[in-house]
C-alpha cells in the first residue's frame, strides 16, 4: 500500500464543564462529545524521507505548526519509521470553529499512518500518545459519542444520537485559550448536569438530552461575541429542537428531529452566513477510510 484515504470528522458537544483549573495550567473537564458528519479529507502518501503538508484551505500552517504535521512527527519517531509522507489536508471543517478540526486532523494521521505503515499499534495506544498533541486528540481517535474527563484524556464511550445537526459559524475565529482566560473557574453560574444527559442518551430520552444541552463557555464567548447568541436565538426560531454553541465557539449547533426543519434552517441561515453545513450526527461504527 502507497497511498491511504482517511476522514477526519468534526465534533460537537453536547455538554461541556470546567471543573477546576490545575496547578500545571490545564483545565480538569468533563464533556459529552458527538462525532458528526462533517469531515476532513485526509491523503497520506509515503515518499522516502520527510514530511511535506500541503492543503486547499490557506488558513492553516503546512509546516510544524500544523497539528496534523505534528503527528506524523511523533508518529515516525515513536515507531522508529525510517520513511517519509506526504500529506494532503482537503478541509471542509471550518477552521479555529470549537469542532476540533485541527485535533481530528492529528488523530486522521495517526490512524492512517498506522495502517499505511503497517505499524497494527491498537487504539488505546494511539490515543494514549494523541494527548500530547492536544486534549482532543484522543477523542478524535476513539470516534462516536464519548464521556471525556480529565484534561480529554479520560474516555467512555457511550451511546450516541441519530439525528440532523446544522452548524452556524459567524465569521469571526475565537482562540480557545482566550476564552478560558476570560472564564471565572470558581463563579460559574450554570453547570451541565452531565449525568442527567447520559442516563437521557442511555434511554434515548432526546428531549431530556435537548433541555440539558449546556456549555459553561458559551456565555464568556457570548460576551465576547454576541453573534453567538444571535445565532442561537435564529436557529430555535428555526425549529431546532435543542441549540447550543460547540467547544470554545464561535460555531453554534441545532439539532432537528425533522429533516425538512433541518433544511429549511439550513437554507435560512446559509442567506445571512457563509459557514453553514447540515450534516447527520456519526456514531463512529461506519468504517470509511
Ligand atoms: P477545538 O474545538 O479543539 O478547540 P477548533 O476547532 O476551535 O479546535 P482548530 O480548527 O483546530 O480549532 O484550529 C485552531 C488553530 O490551530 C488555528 O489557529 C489553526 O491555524 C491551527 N491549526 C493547526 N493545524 C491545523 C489543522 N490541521 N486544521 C485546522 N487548524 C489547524
């Protein structure tokens, strides 16, 4: 085998707590994430020495500075593989979005890279070494709906939904460090109660999981941008079911039971904005690499 075609997928979060932040800087969380199916197209090709990354999207660095050159990096020198790859990012996820577009990137790579080079490493083992490259990394390997605890690292999976998801991103780009700078660990006023939604997702309760649908950084990037909640207050005029802005933000999400609801808002917000998508949530058992 050459060459290896990999989809890394976007994810969104159902749910998203900030339990404390540590001595070493990292923030302990505890989040409900979900797979859907908007992807990255991920080329690996091996060459005989190197890496070359290469990408039809200008946003992103082709250098060292790309989480997903990164992990080619790590993976070479933790197998010891004495040849090169060339990668092509074909990106569809918008960038610098809260859909870890950069952080499934890596785990595409790493994922890819273990088939192409034979390397049969499981994935327990994969997402062990993904966590240095970010805290989403090993979701991303793992795939599907998840518990994530931990910095990202401790995970669960659980049992998903199936349902249509639009996603809204206003055309600004939010760091994530800066909103987490902005968030006041000790005076957050509303927590998710994450074990509420994963007794709704076990009985697949959707409207217990909608009504329980809450990130604590939502409203410090709110203030920051008010566009999110302009967006969000479209999207439940759309019929959306639940709403809710994704990771860091600025991307804000509607789930829709109905797929003519889905579209219509679809087609709404695509006349005001330029980053909407409809996708279907992904439970991470289709293989399609
Ligand atoms: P998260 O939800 O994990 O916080 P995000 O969706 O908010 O991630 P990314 O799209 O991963 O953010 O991008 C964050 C930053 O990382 C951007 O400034 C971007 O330039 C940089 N970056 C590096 N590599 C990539 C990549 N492969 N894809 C996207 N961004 C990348």
């Amino acid at each position: 085998m050459d060459e290896i075609k990999v989809r890394g997928r976007a994810k969104i979060n159902l749910s998203l707590d900030v339990l404390r932040r540590r001595e070493d800087g990292y923030h302990e969380v505890k989040m409900i994430m979900h797979q859907v199916d908007l992807y990255d197209e991920i080329i690996l090709k091996n060459i005989e020495e190197g890496i070359i990354l290469e990408s039809d999207c200008e946003y992103i660095p082709t250098d060292e500075g790309n989480i997903a050159y990164k992990a080619a990096k790590l993976m070479m020198e933790q197998f010891g593989i004495e040849k090169g790859v060339h990668i092509y990012i074909n990106k569809n996820i918008p960038v610098a979005a809260g859909l870890a577009g950069g952080s499934t990137d890596a785990a595409a790579v790493m994922i890819g890279l273990n088939e192409l080079w034979g390397i049969g490493a499981e994935k327990e083992k994969l997402m062990k070494l993904g966590v240095a490259l970010g805290a989403d990394v090993p979701f991303c390997i793992l795939g599907g709906a998840a518990l994530s605890e931990g910095i990202g690292e401790l995970l669960t999976p659980i049992e998903g939904i199936n349902e249509w998801v639009v996603l809204c991103k206003p055309n600004i780009s939010v760091s994530t460090a800066s909103v987490y700078k902005n968030l006041d660990v000790e005076n957050i006023e509303k927590h998710p109660d994450t074990d509420k939604m994963l007794t709704a997702l076990g009985n697949k309760d959707l409207q217990t999981v909608v009504e329980n649908l809450c990130n604590v950084l939502e409203p410090v990037t709110e203030k920051m941008h008010p566009i999110v909640r302009e967006i969000k207050i479209k999207m439940m005029q759309y019929h959306a079911f639940g709403s809710l802005m994704s990771g860091s933000g600025p991307t804000v999400f509607g789930i829709y039971k109905d797929y003519s609801k889905a579209k219509s808002a679809y087609e709404n917000l695509s006349r005001v904005y330029n980053q909407v998508y409809l996708v279907k949530t992904y439970d991470g058992r289709k293989i399609d690499t």
